[in-house]
C-alpha cells in the first residue's frame, strides 16, 4: 500500500478564468481531462500539477488533495478499520478512476483513488 502521486485541489468559481491565470500568467499547461467541472494546470517539464474543479461531479464535498495510490482498496479498508469518517464511499466513476474521498483528523477532506485498469 503507497501512495504513488499528489495533486493539491483547488476549487475555483470558474474554471475558465483561472485557466487564464495558469496559463497565461504562469505558464502551466493545460492537460485535458475531457471534463467540464475539473481541470489539470502542468509545469513543463517537470510534471508537478495543480488540479482545480468547481463542484466535484459525484462526491458531496470537494477535496482539498488527492492522493493517487497503487491499491485503493486497501488504503479504503484502513480507513474504515481506523474509524475515518468517509465523505463519499468506494465508486468507480465515469471518468476512469476508483475512489473514495476521507476525512482527515484534521477536518481536510482527501480523494483517494487509482486509475481502472
């Protein structure tokens, strides 16, 4: 069980004026999800990301980091055994990946997924 990448969520009013600010002020690329509600601002070259998103598509909150992760089974059963609260429970969604979003102690909310196969 590990964590393989994180991203930092962002959420935002409106995704097409901040893209602006990405692109055009920072200079990050626009990597295409192919979803209306999400989107993924890359550093050329390095692969370091931002992910910003109005209202999540399918989840009750929105989370503030998402954690891709190589078993999120796994990472879910630990979860429950450990008594966090789940915001949204295990799902596949639509777009391609497992998921289900967390409570840290903390009150930060935190989607933990992996890509279907």
């Amino acid at each position: 069980m590990r964590v393989v990448r994180v991203t930092v969520d962002l959420t935002v009013p409106d995704l097409d004026e901040a893209a602006g600010f990405y692109t055009g002020f920072l200079g990050l690329e626009d990597e295409d999800l192919g979803l209306d509600w999400v989107a993924r601002f890359v550093a050329p070259g390095s692969g370091d990301h931002v992910q910003l998103m109005t209202t999540d598509a399918s989840a009750p909150e929105n989370p503030q980091v998402t954690l891709k992760v190589d078993d999120v089974d796994a990472f879910h059963a630990e979860a429950v055994r450990r008594g966090y609260e789940i915001v949204h429970p295990l799902t596949d969604e639509p777009w391609g990946i497992r998921r289900f979003l967390v409570r840290a102690p903390d009150g930060t909310v935190v989607n933990i997924a992996r890509h279907r196969e």
